[in-house]
C-alpha cells in the first residue's frame, strides 16, 4: 500500500525568492510497491527535496533520504519523473521553477 503524505513548500533561496505565487503539483503519480516478493515485507518512508521546472512538466529530484531498499528509490524516481506541476509566477509575471518536500510512505501489503 502506497501512502502520500502532506507536502509543504521550501523556496530556494535564489534565483527564485521573489516570487508572487507558489508551483502547484496538480498530478502526482503514485509509485508501485516493488513486485521482488522479499520486498513486500518492507515498510518506510522516503523524503525528497524535488525541483518543479517552469515548463510545468518535469519535476527532478535533488536530494533524496530513505530508510529503504534501494528497489524503492527506483520505483520512486520514476513517479517523480512523471509529476506535473503549475510553476512559481515571479513578480515580474513569469513562470520560475521551485523547490518542494514531498514525502512518499510505504506499508506492508495485506493480501
């Protein structure tokens, strides 16, 4: 089972600290539980720091802190890779890319 947590916002201190609105992820796919059957027994978390680029279709993860198996970073990396996003308007009317935290929960699935 796949569990999203809240997620907050984290400006980057330049280029982008003058800003009259914040991004907005507007779709976040989820990640797979990795199928490997040792796996399934692994609960945690996974907290990333994630850039949302002004072109409101890419988002890249810039540091990643996990408690779990290597397989879940991938499974993860792949749904970031997938998030869409409403970017940051700079004051001056343009769209900027933005830092986020978001955090990703796995739980042991119950057949």
């Amino acid at each position: 089972m796949f569990v999203l947590k809240g997620f907050g916002d984290k400006l980057s201190s330049k280029p982008f600290y003058c800003k009259e609105k914040n991004a907005e992820i507007i779709e976040m796919p989820n990640p797979e539980h990795p199928q490997i059957e040792e796996l399934k027994q692994f609960s945690g978390k996974i907290k990333l720091e994630i850039i949302l680029l002004s072109d409101e279709k890419s988002a890249h993860i810039l540091k990643m802190f996990s408690s779990l198996p290597r397989h879940f970073e991938i499974q993860i990396t792949q749904a970031v890779s997938k998030i869409k996003s409403k970017p940051a308007i700079h004051k001056n009317g343009n769209a900027v890319s933005q830092t986020k935290e978001i955090e990703y929960e796995f739980k042991v699935q119950k057949n």
